[in-house]
C-alpha cells in the first residue's frame, strides 16, 4: 500500500462516514477502519515496511486518515444526534393517549398539611428544629429528671458525639421560647426517634405535632377550646373532648386529651372500642421550671403545651390497622388516599 492508496482509502471511508443512516451504521464505519483488525491495521503495516526515507511521509498519511475519519464519524454523529427523530411508522397517531397516573400525597403528609393550615387559622406559626439535639433541649429544659427512663439508652437513639435523636418535637419549643419573647403561639410538626420495636402500632421513627400557647393568662379552658376546634376542623364534624390526669414532666398539671369516636359520634363502636372516646394527645399548663430553663419569667406568664402523634391520626382517620402499612410504600396502598 502506497501513499496514494491510502489517501484514496481516507476518502473512502471520509464518505462511508458521512452517509452512515444512523447510529448503527456509523459505528460499522468505526469498526471497520478504526477498529482493533481495521483497515487502519494495513495502513500501520505499510508505515513499517516502507523505505527510511518515506517514513516521515507515510506517518504524515496515517495521521491524516486516522484524524480524518475520527473527525468525519464524530461529525456524523453529533448530526444524528441533533436531528429529530422520525416518527414510527408502527405507531397511530389517531389513537387516544394513555393519561399517566398521578402522583398523590402520602397520608402523613396530609395530616401535617391539614394541621398546620387548621393552626395557621387559629393564629399559630408554624417552627422547626434539628432531629439531632442535646440533652439539655431534649430533656434538662424540659424538667426531665436524671433518673426518668426515657433517658435511658434502650430507649434513647445515642449518638457517638453525646447528643442524640430527639425523642419527641418538644425541644422546639425550649428553642423558640429561648429566641422569642412571649407571647407565643406555635406548633412543632416533624420527626421523633425513639427506641421502640416496630409492630402493629409502634415503630422506632415516627412523626409528632407540638403546639405552645405562652401569655400572661392561659389555661386549661384555652388549650380545652383550641384542640376542640383542631379536631372539628380536622374531622369535618363537631367534637366533643374530655381531658383525664396524667403525668408528664413539662407539664403541671398534665392531662390526657380523648375526643368522641368521629366514626360512631361517641355511641360505641370497634374503632373506639366501644367506649365512645379515642385517646390523642397528650397536653397540659407548662411547668414552671420550664419557663425559667427557656429564660421566661414563671410568675409573668402561662402556658399550655400539648402532643399528638401524626401517624396516629392517619390511621383513626383513614382507617388504618397497621403503622408499618404508612411505611412500606405499596403503590395500591398510597394509591387510595
């Protein structure tokens, strides 16, 4: 092979190149000149046989077929690239198209969304904080004692650095108080870690909605009336609420919030267990060692706190039997809110 022929074997496959179909074809042309037993073998094997003084000008050849035809196939290419692509002579365009499905929002999601606009109305701001915490905000301020079990690291997610997941939204509101002055009116939606095994109704990461009402003259009678108008409006029908005494360490006195079956209007019925009322919060005045950890004066203000779960809501509401069913991210099971 001399230089002539591979000048003429340059043009040959400069054309084959630029007259590829498509994508296919084009990469036919690589294989064949520019692949490992391509015609660009015979060209290097004609470069070593060739005579001294004509080295330098069949080495000047190769290059300029091996640049050349790279640039032709990459020209090429980018052509095919660039063009529209041509209709399927398969497909019927009269046919009428298929409506995708769409996206939906999770229960969860609903819940929160729901809640805070209902708050919103009512005059709360809606506040957030880190899921890591320290134990001061997830605990001291909250006038948890040393002793108390929930400090415990069977029931406490530790992390190596000393702080930990929060176990309930509450230190959101020891953050607030200790950047806002009073009078505050907030809620607290997010995510809670806490060491539980996970079944039917209990699982190790779960979602929580806070609420904090701070001013001079709050009571028991405000957080009554407050969460009675949330569940209304949430339930879409009146609601009746009855409070029971509990304990709670950032609360004093602290009670336990039921509200009448939504489903069978307080009549008796299997989602209340026949007992015409349905546990959902938990609630209380503030206690006043909590005030003075957030930096308030006790003796110039009250306030009342309260906590209801989210997925616990989700499943009164939407019927659910499961609390891993929210998890789980079954289409048929999302598909139906």
């Amino acid at each position: 092979m001399n230089i002539e022929d591979i000048t003429l074997l340059t043009s040959e496959a400069v054309a084959e190149a630029g007259g590829a179909a498509d994508a296919a074809a084009l990469e036919a042309v690589r294989i064949k000149y520019l692949g490992r037993n391509g015609r660009v073998n015979d060209i290097m094997a004609a470069l070593k046989s060739a005579p001294p003084e004509q080295r330098k000008d069949y080495g000047q050849a190769a290059n300029r077929f091996k640049t050349g035809v790279q640039a032709a196939i990459d020209a090429r290419r980018d052509e095919l690239e660039s063009a529209p692509a041509a209709p399927s002579a398969a497909f019927d365009f009269t046919l009428p198209g298929i409506w995708p499905g769409t996206g939906r929002k999770h229960p969860i999601t609903m819940i929160i969304d729901r809640a805070c606009d209902i708050f919103r109305s009512m005059g709360f701001i809606v506040a957030e904080g880190p899921d890591i915490e320290d134990e001061f905000h997830n605990f001291d301020a909250l006038n948890t004692p040393k002793i108390h079990p929930s400090r415990d690291p069977q029931d406490t997610f530790y992390l190596h650095t000393g702080q930990l997941l929060r176990t309930h939204t509450s230190p959101v509101q020891i953050r607030y108080m200790e950047n806002h002055a009073p009078p505050v009116r907030i809620i607290a939606p997010g995510r809670a870690y806490r060491r539980d095994t996970t079944d039917a109704t209990h699982s190790a990461s779960f979602h929580q909605i806070e609420g904090l009402y701070v001013d001079r003259e709050v009571s028991l009678a405000n957080l009554k009336a407050d969460l009675q108008f949330f569940l209304s409006r949430l339930m879409g029908r009146d609601i009746a609420i009855r409070m029971r005494p509990h304990f709670f360490p950032f609360t004093e006195p602290s009670v336990e919030i039921d509200f009448s079956c939504h489903v069978c209007g307080g009549k008796g019925c299997r989602v209340c267990k026949n007992s015409g009322w349905i546990e959902i919060a938990g609630a209380g005045m503030v206690d006043p060692n909590v005030f003075t950890a957030a930096g308030y004066n006790p003796d110039e203000v009250t306030g009342y706190a309260f906590g209801m779960g989210v997925e616990r809501l989700a499943m009164i509401m939407y019927g659910v039997p499961d609390i891993r069913m929210l998890y789980e991210n079954d289409v048929r099971f999302l598909a139906q809110f």
